[in-house]
C-alpha cells in the first residue's frame, strides 16, 4: 500500500470516528427551556463557556472555520482531513466537523475520488463580489492629489484597452505650463509612459497576442518602434520598478510611470506624473520615480493587490 493510499485510509478512518464519538444526546425540557430564554434575550444557545470564545468576543467555531477556509484558498489542489487539521492546529474529528460545517453551506466541495476538500464556487463568488464593488479609480484618487501636490506636476491614471491606454482620472498642475490630458484620450501602449508600465508585467501569451503583430507607429522621434528593444526596456523596468517616457508621446514632455497590480500580480492600471522636459529632466526623473513607484506599491496594497517579482505565467 503507497503512502498516499495509506493517508486517505486513515483520513476515512478519522472522519468515521468523528461521525460516530459524538453520540446525541436528546435535549430535556429544562434544556430547551434555559435555551428559549437565552435566545429571547439576544444571547445564542449554548452561548457559555462550553461555546468557547477567542480575542474580541468572536465565536471560536467561526475564527476555526474561517481559518480553514484560509488554509483550503492556500492549497488550490485541495487538503485531506489530516492536512487540514495540522494546517489549522486543530485535532482531526474537531476539523472534521468543520469541513462539513462550511461542505453543508456549499462553501467547500469534497472530492469523492480521493477525500480532498477544496474551495467551492460560494466562496469564490462571496471574494468575487468584493472584485466587482472594488472602485480602483475612486481608490487613486487622492493618491492623485498628493502626487500632484509633492511634485507640482500633474499625475493621471490609465489602463489599458487592447493595444492602447485609456486615461481615467487626473490631477492637474497649478503650474501654467503643464500637462493636460482629456480623461478618455488614448495612448498607443509603447509610446507611453502608463503604456509601458503596463506591458511590462503583462504575461507573455497576453503581450504576444496584444503587440506581435502590430506595427509600433512612431508618435515622436524618440517613440520605441522596434520589438526587441521595446522588450530589452520593458526588462529594465521590471527590474527598477517604474517606466519612464522621455518625449515619445510628445515632444516637450516627459513623465514618470508605475503599475498598479491586482490581487493575482497582474497589471490592474498604472498612474504616472508628467510635465515638461523643462522642469522634468533626467536630473529630476530619480526623484519622480522614487515618488511614483512607492505610491503605486501604496494603491495597490490599498486594493488587496499584490507586486510580484516577474511577470504573471
């Protein structure tokens, strides 16, 4: 017998017993009645010290079962009763009756081949919701104003639409000269600092299929028109952590970008500072980038998202 074989036969083993220790005990009517007046009074049956309370008056039954939610979203191949126990600290029978606690309210599954438990679709629409009323937009917007208030430069925030950036919100600059962008105006992707930023930690079957076949049009002399050395400095800026657009869009303007990420890595949005070349220049640009690129590593801690080291496969 493998080992493999062996765990799930002590798995199986384990859940029989938790099924069958726990014999019911019919309830009596004084029972029923102290529960009665507990629950008229707003406090749950069962509501003393036998329940079991953790830090902050929360249900003990509740932080586990949370826990082992935790524990199954962390092991997308799934757990056996054993492994989630250890995972979560708990002896295999009170696991157990957890597991199938949360497999009752549909948000866990069994597999009935091999015994393992993994998150069902409930959970994965119960987080989806909180992707869907997440508003990124109204989330940078301060960050926004205070980019433009410690830099005097105005800062934006784009994403991407097929091969192009769509901007959707701004800060503008008190100075007179200053950048202005219409929120809805589009940038070609390579010929943009925000555009930049977001190719470079785009994964490769999504850039490959977005930029293979397109010819990269020259906005300005300075504009990136060649594949392979758009991707030598997509690498660059991976590695410093912001992308930096000296006159490709326009001449006379230079601006400093940095990706927003979502919860999986991927490139959610990015936000730049522009301005002109008179003011952001190359001895600047250090400045910039280091404001940038913290304030985006900001925003995207803000929207439960994470910056990841290379590009999501």
């Amino acid at each position: 017998m493998t080992e493999r074989k062996r765990q799930r036969a002590s798995d199986t083993n384990q859940q029989r017993a938790a099924d069958t220790t726990q014999p019911q005990v019919p309830e009596t009517a004084a029972q029923r009645t102290t529960g009665e007046k507990r629950r008229a009074v707003g406090r749950p049956a069962g509501g003393g010290k036998s329940a079991g309370k953790s830090g902050g008056g929360h249900s003990q039954s509740l932080v586990r079962g949370l826990t082992i939610l935790e524990a199954l979203a962390a092991a997308p191949n799934g757990l056996a009763l054993s492994e989630a126990a250890d995972a979560v600290g708990l002896a295999p029978s009170t696991a157990h009756r957890l597991l199938q606690a949360l497999h009752q309210q549909g948000f866990i599954t069994q597999d009935g081949s091999n015994g393992l438990w993994r998150i069902d679709v409930k959970t994965f629409r119960i987080g989806n919701s909180f992707l869907e009323a997440r508003d990124f937009v109204a989330t940078a917007r301060p960050f926004l104003r205070r980019l433009t208030a410690l830099s005097g430069e105005t800062a934006n925030l784009g994403i991407r639409d097929d091969g192009m950036v769509v901007y959707l919100a701004q800060s503008e600059s008190p100075q007179m000269m200053r950048m202005i962008t219409r929120l809805g105006s589009r940038a070609p992707l390579h010929a943009s600092g925000v555009g930049k930023a977001l190719l470079a930690w785009m994964p490769e079957p999504e850039f490959a299929r977005i930029m293979g076949g397109r010819v990269l049009e020259g906005e300005t002399p300075n504009t990136l028109t060649d594949l392979p050395t758009l991707r030598a400095q997509l690498e660059t800026i991976r590695r410093q952590g912001y992308a930096v657009d000296r006159e490709e869009h326009a001449i006379g303007l230079n601006c400093v970008a940095a990706t927003l990420h979502d919860e999986s890595g991927l490139p959610l949005a990015a936000i730049s500072v522009s301005g002109p070349v008179a003011r952001i220049d190359d001895s600047r640009l250090p400045e910039l980038a280091a404001l940038v690129a913290d304030t985006a590593r900001e925003i995207t801690a803000r929207l439960g998202g994470k910056t990841p080291s290379e590009p999501p496969a």
